[in-house]
C-alpha cells in the first residue's frame, strides 16, 4: 500500500500572498516562500495523494512529461519532509 503525502498542519503557519504561500516552521521559525511549481505543488499535497498521484497531477497542470519532473518533485518532498512539513499518512 502507497502512503499518501499529507501536511503535518501542527508544525506550521502559512499565509497567502497574491500569488505566493509563506510557510513558517513552527519548530525552526524558518520561512518558506512557495511561489510557481513549489506553491502548485503545495496545493496538490492534501492527504488524499500519494507522490505517484502528485506527479500526475503536476505533470497534467503543466503539459509535461512525468519524467521531466519527477526528480525536482521528489527534491521539493524530500526538503518539506526534512523540515518537518509534511509526512506520510
């Protein structure tokens, strides 16, 4: 069974602005600012995919090929999981 990527909302606050999320670790106080694939990205992450699904989904909103993005989209989730903001359900 594939786990489905889900946003740990405990360890964080966020904001919108305009066309940019800003995301505070509430652990580190470390600012994120998610802006063009990384706030799409952000979006899509809502505990009901799983990475596959993700990349699906991103590929599908950007016209392109999974495998042209799979290995930033698997950076940008590695970064999140390491500071804590998201896990696995």
């Amino acid at each position: 069974m594939t786990k489905m990527l889900t946003k740990r909302t405990d360890q964080f606050s966020e904001t919108a602005i305009d066309e940019e999320i800003v995301v505070m670790s509430l652990d580190s106080g470390d600012f994120f600012s998610l802006t063009g694939t990384a706030r799409t990205i952000w979006q899509l992450i809502d505990g009901n995919r799983d990475r596959a699904a993700l990349l699906t989904a991103l590929a599908g909103h950007y016209g392109c090929e999974e495998a042209e993005i799979a290995d930033d989209l698997d950076g940008f989730i590695a970064q999140l999981s390491q500071a804590g903001l998201i896990g696995n359900a």
